[in-house]
C-alpha cells in the first residue's frame, strides 16, 4: 500500500511514518484519544504494543484519518503482521481447497494445509467523540484487507486471515464480508487469563 493513500475521503498513515515525522511522544498524544469500550484488547495494543511492535517488525500499524469539522481526526487503524496458519482439510470446501493448495503445503500425517498469509492482528474505530460513525466497519475491514492484497503484489499469496472471539455479531460481520470460519486455536495460560476465553475462533478470506 503507497505511503500517505487516501481511500474515499479516509488518509491511511502508516504508523512508521508517524513516528519519523512527529516522533514518538507526539503520536503516543494522538493515541491518548482513541478509546474502544467493546474491546479494550486492541486499545491497549495501539497504546502499550503498537510502538514497540512496529519498530521491531513484528507487526505493521496503520492510521487512518479524515477531516471532520474543519479538523484532521484520528477514526481508527488496523494491524497486519506476517504469520503461519494450519488448515485442516476437512473444515474447507472443496473449491476453498483447490484454491488454497496453489499457495500451502499438505501434510499427509495431520491432513491439514501449511499456509502462510498476513495475518490482520488488530481492527477497530475510535469510539472518542463518536469518530466510530466516521466510517464503518466494513470501510476499515476492506481497507485492511486492501492492504493485505497490495502486499501480496511482492510476496505472493491470495489468502487473509484473522481471529476473533467465538461471538454471533463478530462472526455475522466477517461473515458478511467474505471470511469463512475454519478452525479455532487455543489459548495458553497467558493469553487465555487476559482475554477471560479458551480459544479464539480462526477465519480466512480468498482474496
């Protein structure tokens, strides 16, 4: 995805360029404002992770912007992050599948698929002074999911994937928006104790 790109009326800034521009103290200002009250996982990423994160390469935040009132506000911002996933083959469609063994690798012993695929980490707006109704979930999904296909330009691939709690509204939105539920994956001890579940659900889209 180009650097600084406007989709619709919405300025997408790649958190890198944030901080060689304004440098950390300012963006970590920016980042005071931003709220989300039904997931308060991936507000404390942007403010305690996406930095660090960033800077080591382990994931790629991006902001997205637009002018409201006569002011550039901050209305939310997705993550990607390079990962590996296992499919088993009995949980896909037969066209699924065909389509999947162009890009993994099947292992006959688990009979499940090797994929590697941006993994989009983190979504979601800024409920702070209502931003959320700036722009729609299925605006910023796209806009990561855009990402994910720009990327896959230079290193191959068609398939996004994402997790997300075991939810009927959270399923029904991807849903709505092309991913397919195809396996669950298990929390440790850890994680399990921060998000309060066993297991997020796994989920993946055909680009």
């Amino acid at each position: 995805m180009s650097e600084n790109k406007r989709i619709l009326g919405y300025k997408i800034i790649p958190l890198s360029e944030m901080l060689a521009t304004l440098g950390e103290e300012k963006v970590c200002e920016i980042f005071s404002s931003f709220s989300s009250p039904l997931n308060n996982d991936v507000e404390y990423f942007l403010k305690k992770k996406s930095i660090t994160f960033d800077k080591q390469g382990i994931s790629k935040t991006h902001l997205v912007f637009t002018s409201y009132k006569n002011e550039i506000v901050f209305i939310g911002y997705f993550t990607l992050s390079s990962k590996s996933f296992t499919i088993p083959a009995n949980r896909i469609t037969k066209t699924m599948k065909k389509r999947i063994q162009k890009f993994g690798k099947y292992d006959e012993v688990t009979r499940s698929f090797q994929i590697p695929a941006p993994l989009i980490a983190q979504l979601s707006k800024n409920f702070t002074n209502n931003y959320n109704k700036l722009i729609t979930g299925d605006e910023l999904l796209k806009m990561a999911c855009d990402a994910v296909a720009q990327a896959q330009l230079y290193i191959g691939g068609k398939i996004a994937y994402l997790e997300c709690l075991d939810n009927s509204k959270l399923i029904n939105f991807y849903e709505s928006n092309g991913f397919v539920v195809f396996n669950d994956r298990p929390l440790d001890g850890k994680s399990r104790e921060d998000m309060g579940v066993d297991y997020l659900l796994q989920l993946l889209k055909y680009l």
